[in-house]
C-alpha cells in the first residue's frame, strides 16, 4: 500500500500524545536464522518470550534512537491480561514513541491488530512519596481476542534521550528475565570515535565487538535464556535480573 492508504488505517493520534505510528528504522538488522533446539524451560510465571530484541543506534553525539521488539505468550489464563496489554514506557518531555507493528501470531497466522489498536496513556509518579515526578508515561497498548498460546507481537522505536547526560550514552539492558526467552538480541552501532565501556552484572556474558560499515558494534545474542525468580522484598539496590551495563562514563 502507498503510505497515504498506511497512515489511514492507523487509529488517530491525540494531539500531544508523545506516540506515533510509521515504519521501522532502516538501521535495524534482522536477526539470522534460529537454532532447532529445545525451548528453555518454563519458569514460574505461566508465560514466555519467543524474542527479545533491543537494538540501539548512536549518532556523533545527541542523538539516541532504541528499537524494541517483543514477542510474548500466554501459557494459561493467570498471564493472559499481561501479555494482551503490553506497556511502552517513556517521557515526553525529550522521548517519542513510533510503534511500527502490533500482531497476534495464531495457529501460524499472523493477524495485523495495527489498524484497530487502542493505547491508553497513563502517568504514574511511582516516587510520588518521596516527592519525586520523573515525568514518566506509560502507553498501555490493549488487544482484544487474546488467546492462551498466541503470540503478541510489538515493535516500536523510542526517540530522544534524557538531555541530563549532556550527549553521552549510559544503559543498563536486561540479559534475562522473569520469562524465559527464547532469543534475545541486543545490538548497539556507534561511531568509532564514541568509547562506550562494557560491564556485565551478576553475569558472565562477554558481548561481541567489532566494526561494520565503519561504525563499532557490541552485539549479545544468546538462545534459550531461562527465566530469572524474583523475589519479594528485595532491595531497590540489588540486580535481581543479569544485565549488561553500557556507558560513555
């Protein structure tokens, strides 16, 4: 379809609303081909994620785009409304949000839910007691039909980055968890000149890095991820999740 007829079969867009709908990025890479091996065990959540995939793409300086796409399923009823309400989370005040695709992968079809989307925006100060407002808001994307074993799939690109950090890069990306994942991708293009450091917590996942096109890459791939127990109680202080850290600093 041309782009007029693409854009007339999204839902309208409220003034303001920090979101948008439109293509994915040209920079994002697809993944290669999956092993055949068996999935990674259940863990104690009834749900799974087929991909989790997180590519970033840094400019010379100010100036920070993050694909995101996420695919998850509902094992049994007790996560059905998790998955069919996925929530996008950003601030407007330096962040847009363009989402690219909503589907729900079913018996190997795939059923477009773009066109008839409904996003819910909400903002939870969740530090409100302590007299902090970060400005956060939380884009609520709810499907309906969703069925135990579909698959919902969703991508979308944050734009921007929080102007505190003065043009340097600094994340903190989520190796793993309380799902298992099936495959996780995290990719982050900069140029050369741009000296990102690496540090893994609480793992030993070593990134790779190399060049391509002439901008450096840090590339973590890893298949079959089991899921990571939470637990109640656990201070804001301790990394429950393995993560790789990402800075300039």
């Amino acid at each position: 379809p041309t782009p007029k007829a693409t854009l007339a079969a999204h839902p309208a867009v409220p003034a303001g609303a920090g979101y948008r709908f439109g293509p994915a990025p040209a920079w994002v890479k697809s993944l290669p081909a999956a092993e055949s091996r068996p999935a990674a065990a259940i863990g104690a959540k009834a749900r799974r994620e087929p991909l989790v995939d997180v590519q970033v793409q840094l400019a010379s300086r100010s100036s920070t785009a993050t694909y995101v796409h996420l695919q998850h399923e509902a094992l049994d009823t007790s996560t059905l409304r998790d998955v069919s309400e996925p929530q996008i989370h950003f601030n407007p005040a330096f962040q847009q949000v363009v989402i690219h695709q909503l589907a729900v992968l079913r018996n190997g079809q795939r059923l477009d839910r773009l066109k008839d989307a409904r996003i819910e925006l909400m903002r939870r100060e969740q530090q409100l007691e302590h007299q902090l407002i970060d400005g956060v808001r939380t884009a609520l994307v709810v499907l309906n039909d969703v069925r135990v074993g579909d698959v919902v799939d969703l991508a979308y690109t944050l734009e921007g980055e929080n102007p505190i950090f003065e043009g340097r890069y600094s994340a903190l990306l989520q190796l793993a968890s309380d799902a298992p994942v099936e495959r996780l991708h995290l990719r982050i293009e900069a140029p050369p000149e741009r000296r990102l450091a690496v540090k893994a917590l609480a793992s030993d996942v070593v990134p790779e890095r190399f060049e391509e096109g002439g901008r450096q890459v840090i590339r973590v791939l890893r298949e079959r991820v089991p899921a990571v127990q939470d637990e109640a109680s656990t201070p804001p202080w301790f990394k429950v999740y393995p993560a790789l850290q990402v800075s300039e600093y």
